[in-house]
C-alpha cells in the first residue's frame, strides 16, 4: 500500500483556521482522514461544475442584448385623468 | 427609455438650458460647422454638417423650430439613449413637450419639426446610428412629470416647473388637472443668471464663470469670497421672492393649497426661498419631466388600443 502522510498546522489566532479547525472537530465521523478527502474531492468538483456553467451561460448568452421591456398592462383612472387632460389642448 | 414592441419611446424635454432624457441631461446648446472640427467631443454629425453639442450660447427662441438646432439637440438625446443599451439603429417614437399654454398652439407644428425625416442617419461621438422616426407627441411640460401620481395631489395644489427660460404655473384640484388655469411666464432660471451677472458687474466691477454661478444656484454656497457669495445670494433671494410674488398673482395662498415645484428652478426655492415645508413639495429631479412624457406615451398607447 502506498502512502503519504502530510500534517496540516492549525493558527487558532486566525479566524478563519480557527473557523476549520472547529469545524472539523464538529464532524461526527469514524474517519476524520476520509472526511477530508472527501471534503477536497467535493470542493473541486463543485468549481468544475461552477466553470461549465459559467462557460455554458457565456456561450448561450453571445451576440445577445438586453433591453427593458415594461409594459404596462393597464392604465390607472389616475392615468385617465391624465389623458384626458392632454386631449383637452 | 421604453420599449413596446419594436418600437423605442425615448422622452425629450427639450429646456431652454438643457436638454434631458429619462436617463441623461446636457446643454441645448449648438455650434455648427462645415468642416470637421478640431475637438470631437460631444460631435454630432448629421447631413454633411458638424454640430458641437453643447457648445455656444443659445439665445431664447419662443418657437423651437425656427432653426435646426432642437432637431439636432433631439437627435443627440436619441443617441445618448440607445447607446445606453448599447444600440446603434431602431425604431423610435419621440414624447416631448413644450409649455403649457404654447401646447396648443405650436404642438403640430413641433410634431412635424420632430419628424422631418422619416430615416435618419447621422454620427454621435464616432458612433454611427441610424433610427427610423416612427412617430411623435407632444405633451405640456410640467404636468408630465406628475401626470403618473395624480392620486397624490388631494385637495387644491398649485404646480410650478421652473426652467431656465419659462416658468409654468397650473393647478390640480382633488386629483384632476385643472385645464383652463394654466400660465406660463418668462421668468426662468436664466433671469436670474442674468440677474446676477449685472449685480456682480455693478458692485464688484467683475465678471463671475457661470459655473460658479449655477454651483451657488444648486448647493446655496460656493468656494469664493464671502462679499461675492453674498451678492449672488442677496440676488438669487430676489429672485425667488419675484417667483412668490408671480405665484401669488396666479392666486397662490400657502393657507389654502399646497404647492408643487419642479424642474430645474426647483433648487433656487429649496436653497432662497421661504415656506412650509410641510406645504410645499420640491421635486429637483430634473429628468422627471422626461420620464413622464415617456409614460404618458405608454399609457396613451394602451388607450390606443397598442397604436402609437
């Protein structure tokens, strides 16, 4: 069996390890080493995905421009009052 | 800018000073040249002719088409639309305005100085843009720019827009515009520039840059000397006293009614002026008139039945 050992250091000053460091300490797992495996496995499959959607909506999305359309489906006595005002001229 | 079906409607309020759309304002001024010009700012180039926007000093015309330049102001503000949307050719439909009681009489003819051409084709800061103008309204200046909030105007209101050539007055009574109590009065923002100028000229012997001018018109103060600040103060005072006083001839009583100011006047009464605030209403948003020309374009394309 082949394998290779790295040890990681946690700075429980720094927020953000300290975050980690709790977090993994939270997990309820037989194997914090598979969990962590696991976790890296995930988080570099999730920014695949992120970039061929990206790349996805880019293509899709080429040569297209947008413009509001706002129509209103109907007018308010308000805007009568208005109208009728202006036939008045 | 709104867009039903194919179609473009982009509101021009096209002021004495400046030229304002829904999402744009510049100066309603023009120089004209035959032979392409050495700074290209703001070049518009239509029928083999150069146009500066926005440099030169327009005088006051009553009739706004008695000469190439709104037509050429309108076509820049058209320009300076689409290219927000990045959009170079199109269909557009123009809802502009002219005061309120001069309405009637030019809006025909303002209507076929809009649309003299049909195609155009012309060039906005290196831009080349072709529009088809599909069709035009006219609308009074002013009321546009509260004609989509009339619900909120109960019991007897005074409005008054404020430009920089014309000032015009009328009246919405329990949410009903009043049609035959409307005036317009020469007595815009440019008087008071004016105004200013000659006071600067006649206590401190000097001229002031209009900017400085327009800054103390705006924020009621400036970075210049105290005695200067203080006669264009003193005169920016005068001239909304005059402004009241106009009201008040046109049957403005604050005890009675509320009063509405527009336009871009509007400011000069927020920053000189003395009234209730809780009786006066100041809307210094100063494409509001723009906006409601582009909405009542809409609604009256819906009352139309979908017929521009």
């Amino acid at each position: 069996m082949t394998s290779k050992r790295i040890s990681v250091r946690f700075n429980l000053d720094n927020p953000d390890e300290l975050k980690a460091w709790e977090y993994l300490h939270r997990l309820k797992t037989d194997s914090l080493n598979k969990e962590i495996i696991s976790m890296i496995n995930a988080s570099r499959q999730n920014n695949d995905l992120r970039e061929l959607l990206r790349q996805t909506i880019t293509v899709a999305l080429q040569g297209m421009s947008f413009q509001p359309v706002e129509i209103k489906s109907e007018i308010t006595e308000s805007d009568l009052a208005a109208l009728n005002f202006i036939d008045s001229f | 800018m709104k867009k039903i079906n194919d179609v473009f409607i982009i509101g021009i309020d096209s002021g004495y000073g400046n030229i304002k759309t829904a999402n744009c304002c510049f100066p309603a001024s023009v120089a004209v040249y035959d032979t392409e010009p050495v700074f290209k700012d703001n070049l518009l180039v239509y029928d083999g002719r150069y146009y500066l926007i926005g440099e030169g000093h327009k005088e006051f015309l009553a009739d706004k088409t008695k000469d190439i330049d709104y037509y050429v102001l309108a076509l820049a503000a058209i320009a300076r639309e689409l290219n927000i949307r990045k959009i170079t050719s199109g269909r557009v439909h123009i809802a502009a305005g002219l005061p309120l009681t001069w309405v009637s009489g030019q809006r025909n003819e303002f209507k076929d100085y809009l649309m003299q051409n049909r195609e155009v084709e012309f060039s906005f800061r290196g831009t080349q843009y072709h529009v088809e103008i599909i069709g035009a309204d006219v609308f009074p200046q002013g009321f546009a720019a509260v004609a989509d909030r009339l619900s909120e105007f109960k019991g007897v209101n005074m409005l008054c827009d404020i430009g920089n050539g014309t000032m015009n007055i009328m009246f919405i009574n329990d949410k009903k515009p009043i049609p035959g109590n409307m005036f317009t009065e020469k007595y815009g923002t440019h008087q008071c520039l004016l105004a200013v100028r000659e006071n600067v000229m006649r206590i401190h012997h000097t001229t002031v840059d209009e900017a400085i001018i327009n800054r103390v018109f705006r924020f009621g103060t400036a970075d210049i000397k105290e005695d200067y600040l203080k006669t264009i103060t003193d005169t920016a005072t005068e001239y909304v006293a005059g402004i009241f006083q106009r009201l008040r001839e046109h049957e403005y009583n604050p005890e009675l009614m509320r009063l509405y100011v527009l336009g871009g006047g509007s400011c000069l009464i927020r920053n000189f002026g003395v009234y209730d605030e809780n009786r006066v209403t100041i809307n210094d948003d100063i494409c509001a008139t723009a906006k409601g020309y582009e909405h009542l374009a809409e609604v009256s394309f819906i009352r139309n039945g979908g017929r521009l």
